[in-house]
C-alpha cells in the first residue's frame, strides 16, 4: 500500500471520528479569536428564520374573511413552534463552531392572502434548502429537518384546510 493511500485512509477515519483538524482555508465554518463564526450561509439562515417567527406572527394577526379561521391557526402554529427550533440549532452550532455573531435584519410585509403566505414558506424553503449545506454535521442537519417538517405541516394546512 503506498504511502499516499494510507495518508489519506487516516485523514478520511479521523474525519469521520472528527479529531482531524483542518487548515483555515479548507474549513467551511472558522473560529475568530473572539469566539464568533464566519459562516455567512448559516448566519443568513437564522437570521430569516428567526425573522419568520415575526413575519408569520404578523401574518396571522392580519388574517380575515372565508377561510381565514383555518389559515390564523395555521400560521400560529408554525409562529409558536419557530422559536425553539431556531434556539437550537444555533445553540447546537455555537456549541461546535462559536458564537453567530452576524445576524442580519428584513423588512416586514402584511397580509395579503393565504396565497402570498404560501409563497412566502415556499421561498423560505428554498433559502433553507440552498444554505443548509453550510453545515455538514449531521445533528444540526436533524435539526434544520425539524425545522422543515414544521415548515411542510404548516404549508399543508394552508393549502387544504384554508
């Protein structure tokens, strides 16, 4: 066996049992010497996920007409259950990787319809399907599925029993 092959089976079963340390620059998420993250996928996620916990909450306040009983507790379902997915898959990746330190605002909309909230969950799936692959670790990916599957109920509910 070279010495190449046994270099790399080493590198490959200590990356599975998470001893090897990478170099800065192959690392996806680095440690500032403050004990904050560089992340800027991960961060961008909580940041709207953290705001749709808001977003929805307003939405939910600005339901009326047919319907519209349906939707309100929908969407309050989804506001309700938001907020302690979120803390934990940061407090999961704070634990690995540092504080998130960079947490980014959005502006607000009102209710239109059940249609635009539909939309609105939609585009939020996508985001979290694109920047979910910031993060490798299995856990915090359990996490984030959670949060998706709550994400997916609510949808549901908008879309059949509205």
């Amino acid at each position: 066996m070279s010495k190449m092959n046994l270099t790399e089976k080493l590198k490959e079963e200590l990356l599975k049992r998470n001893l090897f340390e990478q170099e800065d620059d192959e690392k996806e998420t680095e440690e500032t010497s403050e004990g904050s993250t560089k992340n800027k996928d991960f961060d961008e996620m909580v940041s709207k996920l953290l705001h749709s916990q808001t977003q929805v909450h307003i939405f939910h306040l600005g339901t009326k007409g047919s319907g519209s009983y349906a939707a309100h507790k929908a969407l309050q379902g989804y506001y309700e259950g938001i907020d302690a997915l979120v803390d934990g898959v940061i407090e999961s990746f704070q634990g690995q990787y540092g504080l998130v330190t960079n947490y980014e605002t959005y502006d607000m909309e009102n209710f239109v319809s059940v249609k635009n909230c539909i939309s609105y969950f939609k585009e939020l799936n996508d985001m979290i399907t694109e920047k979910r692959k910031s993060v490798k670790d299995s856990y915090i990916q359990n996490q984030i599925d959670t949060i998706q599957e709550l994400l997916f109920s609510t949808l549901y509910k908008l879309k059949f029993l509205s």
